[in-house]
C-alpha cells in the first residue's frame, strides 16, 4: 500500500524541473566534449539557463550560467586531443558571453515580473480595500439615518407640543437640537454620496436650469440658519441691478447642493452681524457664481488643498467641518465640466466661486 501511495504521490514541479534542467544540461555537456572544439555548443546551455530561471530561484540560475561558461571554456583544452586555434578560442568567448548575457537578461526579466506581479496584488488589495470602504460608508448611512430620522421627528412633534406645552426657552433648545440633527444627517448622506461618486461616478440628470433661480431658492432655504448666526445674505447680478437669466445644461439638484455647501460655509465662517454675499456673473462662455464671506480669510497655502476630500486646513476661520462639502462641491461642478476655485477677499473675507459652461444656444427669459 505504502509504495502504491509513493507511486501515486505528485511529484514536487520543482523537483521536477529540476530533474529537466539536469538532463538537458547533461545532454549539451556531452555534445560539447564528444565533439572537437571547433563545434560549439555552448549555446545550447541556453535552453537549460531559460527554463531555471523561470522555474528555479535565481541562485540556481546563476550557479547553472556560471558552470555552463566554465564547461564552454574548458571545452578548449579538454579533451585536448587536436591543435587549439585562435578562432576556436574567440568562438568559445563569444559563446560564453551569450550565455552570461542570457542570464542576466533572465534574471532581469524575473524581477520585472515579480515587480509587476507585486504592483497587480497592491492595485487588487487597494480595490478590495475601496469596496470594503464603501460597504462600510453605505452600511454606516443606513445604520445612522434611521435613528436621526427618529430624534428629528420626536423633536418636531415636541416643537409641535404634540407631548404638552413647551415655553419659549425651550423651543429654542428643540430648535438647535433639531438642527444639529440635521447637519449630522447632512454629513451621513454627504459621506455616502462622496464614496458613491468616486466609485461610480456622478450620474447627472442634466437639463436647461437657471443658476439665478436656484441661487435664490438656496438664500430662502437658508435664511433661517444666517438669522441663527445673525449673518445677512445678499444676491447681486454683478455690474447690472436688475435680475438675470443665467442658462446651464445642468443638474438643478445638484447644483443646489453647490449653492448650499458654499453658502453653509461662508456663513458659518462669517462673523455675527456681517454679510454673505452672492454674485452672478456671466461673459460670452461661461456663467460664474461667487459666494464671498468677511471671515478670517484662508492661508495662501492652504488655497490649492481646500477642494480636497477631509480637508479642514489650519486657518483662523470660526468653524470647523467634515471636510466633505467643497469636495462633493468639487465633483458636482467638475462633472458639469466646470470648474470651482478658492481666493482671498481683501481687506478680509474669502470667496469661493465656480463657473460653468453656458447653453451653445440662449434660452429665452420668458421661459
């Protein structure tokens, strides 16, 4: 039984490649010394150098190159049985330099696969790790936004004083509890919606809006917040007074979320009793939106990273954020092939403007 399991027992494929190299080595060693020198086949330990290096490990690659040049060399004066020439040394030289020439040629081939074997199984693992992270980012949102629905919707219902009469002093704790409920559901659904986009990227329901409108439905939105912070929000249509229709082939939702992460951000670095102010402009190609704020400013250097994911910078400015919406702020706008930058305001301040291509044709302002 124990020889039938022997019999039957795979053999080791390095063991048998092994066994390969030898007998093909073997079989080039006897045509070298059975013939006279003036027949080189030295060349033939190429076969035998080839396969060991993509076989064996490199040791065995080099000890086979180097006994193959010393076996093509000696071939010369062994068996010694005929006049040695010049030509026949200088053939045997050129021999050996091809053999050595082959197994370093090998061995270079072998770490350039290895190197890349190595990069393929880091780009596998970093695509493994992004999907993790992104059933981690959906899993989170899910888990979090049933309970924040919950204490929002209890919270109303006690501002609604569903559960008996609440007094002033704290309806205005409800209030601010709603809301930081609501900036922490913003955040859940702004980090899967970041994780979603780099992954799938941002799919747009694209169609002809006006940036004007959406500006003004986002201040009314948030004026209840700017009273909050006793911050006044303006609109101004740059050098004309008068309100104007400023035509993109966009996705409104979305660009209404631009309107809010800039807006959100230049009123919570604002100062209490300034102003956020919002200025439409438009040229022949493009139309341009700039929020600008009388905050602290923005570090010259920091300028460049701010439109970075979790980016918070290290500046003066008031308030501090997840560092998500300018970068979802980025994608939107870039994917409505715009774009969106960062500058100081002097004296003080900051603004934070996109731009986007305008429609190839002119909507009518009646519509």
């Amino acid at each position: 039984m124990s020889i039938l399991k022997l019999a039957t027992r795979k053999i080791d494929p390095h063991l048998r490649t092994s066994w390969i190299v030898v007998g093909l080595f073997s079989i080039v060693v006897l045509l070298e010394f059975l013939t006279p020198p003036d027949y080189v086949f030295g060349y033939l330990y190429i076969g035998p150098i080839i396969l060991a290096n993509a076989r064996l490990n490199r040791i065995a690659t080099l000890k086979l190159t180097l006994a193959a040049s010393v076996l093509t060399i000696l071939n010369v004066w062994i068996p010694g049985l005929l006049l040695i020439r010049v030509s026949t040394i200088a053939s045997r030289f050129i021999a050996v330099v091809a053999l050595i020439v082959t197994g370093v040629l090998s061995d270079r081939n072998r770490l350039y696969q290895e190197t890349l074997l190595k990069q393929q199984a880091k780009l596998h693992a970093q695509e493994k790790l992004a999907s993790v992270r992104q059933d981690f980012a959906s899993t989170l949102t899910h888990d979090l936004k049933t309970p924040l629905l919950g204490a929002i919707e209890t919270l109303q219902a006690f501002e609604r004083e569903n559960f008996g009469p609440v007094v002033p002093t704290q309806k205005k704790a409800i209030a601010t509890m709603i809301r930081s409920h609501q900036t922490s559901l913003q955040m859940v659904e702004m980090l899967l919606d970041v994780y979603r986009n780099d992954v799938e990227g941002l799919q747009l329901q694209l169609a002809p809006v006006n940036l004007v409108e959406i500006a003004e439905e986002v201040v009314i939105k948030l004026t209840e917040l700017a009273s909050s912070r006793r911050v006044y929000i303006s609109i101004n249509y740059g050098e004309s007074d008068f309100r104007k229709f400023l035509w993109v082939n966009g996705d409104a939702f979305q660009l209404q979320r631009v309107f809010t992460n800039l807006l959100t951000n230049a009123i919570n670095h604002s100062p209490r009793g300034d102003k956020v102010e919002v200025v439409l402009e438009t040229d022949s190609s493009y139309h341009t939106a700039k929020v600008i704020d009388t905050g602290a400013g923005v570090n010259s250097e920091e300028l460049p990273n701010l439109f970075k994911r979790f980016y918070q910078g290290h500046s003066d400015r008031q308030a501090k954020g997840s560092g998500l919406g300018l970068y979802l702020t980025r994608q939107i706008v870039e994917a409505h092939n715009g774009k969106v930058w960062a500058e100081n305001r002097l004296p003080n301040g900051a603004i934070f403007a996109f731009r986007l291509p305008i429609l190839p044709f002119q909507v009518s302002e009646s519509i």
